[in-house]
C-alpha cells in the first residue's frame, strides 16, 4: 500500500504542476492579447496623426501662397477689393441685379375635392 500511496501523491503532484503551468500560460496570454490591443491602438493612433499631418501641410502650403500674394500690391488690392466695397478713385461700382420673374397666377374654377359632398 506504500507504493500505492506514493503514485498517488506523485499524481497530484503532476496536476499541481500542470495547473500552475496552466494558469502561467493564461497569465503570459492575457499580457500578449493586451500588448496586441495597445499596438493596434497605437497603429491607428499614428495613421490619424499621419492624415492630419497631411491636411495641415496643406493648409501650411495654401497660406504660404497667400502670404506671398498679400506681399504685392495687386495681392493687397484685391484682397482688398474682395472683402470691401470700395473703389479707387475714378471707378464706379456697378451692380447687376437680376429680375426675379413675376409669379402667374392662374384661375381654377373645378371646387376642391371637400366641397364636392
């Protein structure tokens, strides 16, 4: 009974061992998986980054060329002329205005359809 005993104890010693591996090899999983979810975080964090980094070195782009436009004097005027009414001296400022059309008005003479009864 001796001999019996001690394969016993040397089995639960086995699932011992196998369960601590176990629960490591759970640990070491759930780490992986949550280093996996903070790079693909990280990876569309940088793709963002890269699209705005893009649309600001447009905008940079498009007010560098009006900077230089504003450092003429055509660019002045008309940027001036753009965004005030005025005039230089001799000018004069003519508007077109387009008539609207005159609404038609059309007599009906059949009753509306809650007036028949």
């Amino acid at each position: 009974m001796t001999q019996g005993k001690k394969r016993q104890k040397i089995k639960w010693a086995e699932y011992l061992i196998l369960l601590a591996l176990v629960v490591i090899f759970l640990v070491i999983l759930r780490a992986t998986w949550s280093l996996y979810q903070k790079n693909q975080i990280a990876i569309t964090n940088l793709r963002s980054s890269a699209e705005r980094m893009a649309k600001f070195h447009e905008r940079e782009m498009i007010l560098r060329d009006k900077i230089d436009r504003l450092k003429t004097n055509r660019g002045i005027e008309e940027e001036i002329r753009n965004n005030f009414p005025v005039v230089k001296e001799g000018e004069q400022v003519i508007n077109f205005v387009e008539e609207k059309p005159k609404p038609t008005t059309t007599v009906t003479t059949s009753k509306p359809w809650w007036q028949i009864w």
